[in-house]
C-alpha cells in the first residue's frame, strides 16, 4: 500500500526540525512549508539519477531561497544521494557537507551556492538558458538529447532582491520555457508579516515579463501542485511561476504562520508538539525503512539515465562528431588544437607590433579564440560597442536564435554576472560578459560567488582608471581592481599591451577551478619588447619585462597603461648610468602563487628600492614595495577632465615617475 503524500512531506518537515534543533541554529520554517511542494516535485517530476550527479542531461534544481537548505539536505539523503544520516546530524557544524547554506561542492547534487537571495533563481535562469542554447546547437530531428528542465524554490525575499527583476525580465524576453519557478507565498520574512514593506503584485509583475503564471495553488495540496506542474509543462515557450500559498512552520502549533520559526530552532518543547501534530512518533533522525523506500529515487533514475544512454547512442550513430562535441563541452576540456593554435597567435602578436588600447587587444583575441572554441558563449551589460567583446564570429541569442553564442544582457550588470555563473554550472559553455571596471560594483555579490564556487566565469571590465577622463568619477574606478585582487580564488588581470592581453585571456580560458577578471584600457598603449621567454613568462603573472646588467639599484613595477611610463623612466635613467630593473605584473595572484625561487629571481629581496606605478588605490602596492618603496597611485577618487590632464594631475607623468625614481635612488 502507498504511503500519504502528507506522511512523506512529514519525513522532511522532521529531519529539518530535528537537524536545526540539534545545530540549535538555521531555519527550520520554510522547510516545513515548502515540504509538500518538495515532495511532488522531487518524487514525481524531478528527472536526477542519484547515483550519478553529474548526469548530462538531470533536470537542474536551485534552492534560491538557500537559508531553508535543511529542506535540500533532507531530500538529497531521502532519495539516495551520497549524503548520510551522519551528516544531517552535523547540520551547520565544522566540516560537514551540510553546512548552513547550500555550497557548491560541498555534496553531491548540490547544483549551485545559494544563500545571498535572488542569486539562485539567477542562477538557474543561466542553467535554463544554458539548457535551450545547447539544444539548439546539438539536438537533431528525432534527437533531443539535450532536453531538461531547471527547477527553482524562491522566497519573498528573493523577490524583493532587484536581481530577480534583472533576470526574470530577461527570462521572459529569452522565452526560457524550460525554466519552472515555485514562489513559497507565506507572507513571512525575518521581520514578521511582509505585508508592511512588500505588497507587490506578484503575479502581474511575472505576467509583465512574458511568464505563464499559475496561481494561487494551495502549496499543501499535493494533487493541486502536482496539476500546476503538468500545466506548467505544457507551455514550452514561457518560463512559469507557480504561486504556491503555504504555511511557514507548517506543522508546528504554536509557531506556524509567525516569523518565530524562520530563522530559529523550535525548542524542543515545541518539537515535541511538532511531532503530535504531524502524528509522527519516531525519535530524532529516525526515518521508517517503508518511507526510505518510498522516497529511493536511485531506481528510477537510473533507469531514467539508462534510456537516456541509448537515446545518445544512437544520436553517436548518425551524428558522431557532435556527440563528441558535445561530451568534450560538457567535461569542461579544451579543443586538443587549443594549446597550439593559442600560442602561435600570441607569438604572432608580438611579431608584428601594434600600439592599441587593451580593449580592442582584447576584441582582437577574441576574434581568434572564438574560431578555435564554439562554447565561449559571451555577452555584454549594454556596452558592446564600449566593451568590444562582440567578436566577428558572434551570432546573438534571441528567443529566435536560441543557437546563438552571443548574449545581449542589457543594463543588468548584477543579474548577468549570475546567469554567467548558472551557465558556467551548467556546462557546455564559458560565459564571459562586459561592462566598465566602475559597474563591478553592481554585481559584486556574483562576482564574489563565482570565486567562492571556483567556476570558470570571465569577467571582462573595460575603461580601467581616470583614462576614462571625462565621465568622470562616477565611471572612474579607483578601488575595484584592489577589491578583485583581495578577492580569494580570483585572478585579475590588467595587461599592458596587445600580447599580455592575449594571454589574460588563454590563461582564464584555461583556469578551470576558480574565476577570472580581465581588465581593459579605453586608451591606445605601446606595445612592449619581449623575448620568447618573456612572452612565455607572462603566463607567470609577473616577470622580468627591462632588464639591467648586473644587480639593479632601482626595481619599477607596474601594470597595464602604467607599463609604458615604468619602461620611459628606465629608459631615461638607464642613460644616465642607472640599473633600473622594470617588472609588468599583470596578474599578481598568479604572480604570488609562483615558487619562492622564481619570485626572488623577479623581485630580490635585497633590492629594496623599489617604485611601484598603477593608477589604482595605492595602498595595495605596499605588499610589494614595501615600507621603503614608493607608489605612484590613486588616493582620492578621480575628476572629469580629458584623460592627459588626469594622469598629469594625479601623478602618472614620466616627469613624476622620474622624480620618485630618483629619489629612491639617492
């Protein structure tokens, strides 16, 4: 005899109840709320394969509203996955896979990071825009074999994150059918009753978008919910919401419906009654075996993940190449002429000499990288024709082109760098997307998030100082490349002419644990000299760039358009008698995780008159000067002037670089 729907509901109401209350911390609420929903969904809709997580072709679920992420623990053990008892037992204690927030990596089927809200439903607008752009590029006539949905739990406070504006808008626009999103409607968030600070409409709002919208489902409802997602699959060409009222802490008699339960363990006076209430008689963390059985989703999901293997075999069959294709994508690894072809072009770069700003360096790489590399899916905030990342092999997604490679992500800085990370978690593509340095600070957050999942997100930042000139300080970034350097698991890049920024751009292709940001000139810079070597060590992060005979009296360091004012002063002083050593440091997180010998070699410790030059916050560089040393930077924000008259202003002039040189000298 089957079980009650309420009874399996109830087997995660109590593991999240019972997990919260011996960490005595988390939020035990929206897990009891969003249970039902929870089981209909995962029981009888969710495509996955327990035994195997990483399965090409799961369905993709995100818990956006990450604070509940009992709920997720709970149905991952329930239905098979490699997450034991023993660990739900370890709920938010010190290196446990069930830590308070879901963290990528931490256990399997655990698709995205979530916790900062709205970034997961972010997120998995990427995952389904991920999903409808590789099935366009590699499904067949009577071969869908890249066919899933993406699945999303989301809260009040997601809703009122202006993220979720960003990306839903722009699901609607992309006709992101596959993409199904539950709204746990319960009124309730850390302050008490939203109804004094939230009272949008929620359902005319996701109308506005180009949503199917589904309404008022009663989220305690088993077969109403089950009935809203069969609806919401029929419709292939709009994303839907499912509205789903339910009662936070459903369940608990004293504390369901108040903001007592969201984010506080129950007491164990009221977990006592919890179990009463819900008839549920086992001790703590006690499941009965026939509910074990019941919710063992290993199974079917094999067999699930065994028709979809002779789906793809026979798609192998006829269309062997893009079967290929597609398993070389979705590993992550590069085309086996990618190496080769990558360097040839650099080589060639610094062969024929070209004195241009970084950003069009950058465009120029991208040119090249596109033809070797069909899953560089890239994209811009608004600024292509500024960014220059639309490259000529570009073809734009559309709702109508969903084959594209190329993203117009309109003025949504925060909600592109999110999607970036969906798509980067997805597999199949490295997202790359641009706007001006200043506008990271919009999308901070997701930026942060990429490095904290170590996923290969690009992030391309043009207009990288006051060259910026008359904008002025509202688009002059001053602190940003500082706070990306800061950033653990980030590497920045700013380079200094066409050749550096070629290899920024095959060095963060080629990271695969962890995010890159590639930071571009708007102004012309003058191509350097190098030996193979040289160009060979550029990949270091730092290295020799001028070089003296002998042991150097002076060390300049320096990065992108600073570079040309470092070799100028050399140069100058160099005549003059001087051993001046100049080091272009591109990279100093790259820089700083090379051997000791290979730093000391670049940078001797005994050499402490050092001069470092970046128009950035100048603070930074004392790590690398030292107390001795001197740094030519930014301490106060910019003004609007032509660029020429900044640097002069602020001191990036060869007058001044000269007058700081010399003064260490003597």
């Amino acid at each position: 005899m089957s079980l009650d729907p309420k009874t399996l509901a109830n087997a995660v109401r109590m593991l999240s109840v019972d997990a919260v209350q011996q960490a005595n911390s988390g939020h035990p609420g929206a897990p009891m709320g969003m249970a039902d929903i929870a089981e209909v969904l995962w029981r009888h809709h969710l495509k996955h394969n327990p035994t195997d997580p990483t399965w090409i072709n799961r369905d993709r679920f995100v818990l956006s509203n990450g604070h509940g992420s009992m709920l997720l623990y709970s149905l991952l053990h329930l239905t098979g996955y490699d997450l034991p008892l023993a660990e739900l037992k370890q709920f938010r204690q010190l290196h446990s896979k069930t830590p308070g927030h879901p963290e990528y990596g931490y256990a399997p089927g655990i698709e995205t990071t979530t916790g900062p809200l709205g970034q997961g439903i972010a997120n998995a607008v990427g995952m389904a825009l991920a999903e409808k752009t590789l099935a366009a590029q590699f499904n067949k006539p009577g071969h869908d074999i890249v066919d899933h949905y993406t699945y999303a739990f989301m809260g009040d406070g997601c809703l009122m994150e202006g993220i979720s504006h960003e990306v839903c808008s722009l699901a609607g626009t992309l006709e992101l059918g596959k993409l199904i999103a539950f709204w746990d409607d319960n009124g309730i968030s850390i302050d008490g009753h939203v109804d004094g600070w939230f009272t949008d409409d929620t359902p005319a709002r996701f109308r506005a978008y180009g949503w199917q919208v589904i309404d008022a489902v009663d989220g305690h409802d088993p077969q109403a919910i089950d009935r809203a997602i069969k609806e919401a699959k029929k419709d292939q060409q709009r994303p839907t919401l499912i509205c789903c009222k339910t009662i936070i802490g459903y369940g608990s008699p004293n504390k369901s419906g108040s903001h007592d339960c969201h984010g506080a363990p129950l007491g164990k006076d009221e977990v006592t009654k919890v179990r009463e209430l819900l008839h549920w008689p086992h001790a703590p963390f006690e499941i009965p075996q026939d509910i074990y059985q019941a919710w063992d989703g290993k199974a079917q999901g094999q067999l699930v993940q065994k028709q979809w293997n002779q789906q793809f075999a026979a798609y192998q069959e006829v269309f062997p190449q893009e079967a290929a294709e597609l398993l070389r994508r979705s590993a992550g690894t590069l085309t086996a002429d990618w190496a080769d072809k990558a360097n040839a072009y650099i080589a060639d770069l610094q062969a024929n000499p070209a004195n241009i700003a970084s950003r069009q360096a950058s465009q120029k790489a991208l040119n090249e990288y596109a033809k070797i590399l069909p899953e560089l899916l890239g994209g811009s905030a608004d600024l292509a024709p500024s960014n220059l990342t639309r490259h000529t092999s570009a073809l734009d997604v559309s709702a109508e082109t969903p084959q594209g490679n190329y993203m117009h992500y309109g003025v949504r800085e925060f909600g592109m760098s999110a999607i970036m990370n969906g798509i980067t978690l997805h597999g199949g593509f490295i997202p790359y997307g641009g706007t001006f340095l200043m506008f990271m600070e919009y999308a901070r957050n997701a930026v942060r998030m990429a490095a904290l999942m170590k996923q290969r997100s690009i992030f391309v930042y043009t207009h990288d100082s006051i060259g910026l000139g008359e904008d002025g300080p509202t688009h002059q970034p001053v602190e940003q490349l500082a706070s990306l350097r800061l950033t653990p698991n980030m590497e920045t890049w700013r380079p200094c002419d066409q050749v550096e920024s070629a290899v920024a751009w095959k060095a963060a292709i080629e990271r695969q644990n962890g995010p890159s940001a590639l930071i571009f000139s708007r102004q012309a810079l003058t191509q350097q000299p190098r030996t193979t070597q040289q160009v060979s060590d550029i990949e270091r992060g730092g290295y020799t760039l001028l070089d003296c005979d002998g042991t150097p009296e002076l060390i300049i360091l320096a990065t992108g358009s600073e570079v040309g004012l470092a070799v100028n002063a050399a140069n100058t002083l160099s005549a003059e008698g001087k051993k001046v050593r100049v080091v272009s440091l591109p990279c100093t997180e790259r820089f700083d995780k090379q051997t000791a010998e290979y730093r000391e070699q670049v940078l001797p410790k005994a050499i402490r008159a050092r001069l470092a030059i970046e128009a950035s916050v100048a603070d930074y560089w004392q790590r690398y000067t030292g107390l001795d040393g001197t740094v030519i930077g930014m301490t106060s924000f910019g003004e609007s002037a032509p660029a020429e008259q900044l640097f002069k202003l602020f001191g990036f002039s060869d007058e001044n670089v000269l007058s700081k040189a010399r003064e260490l000298l003597s």
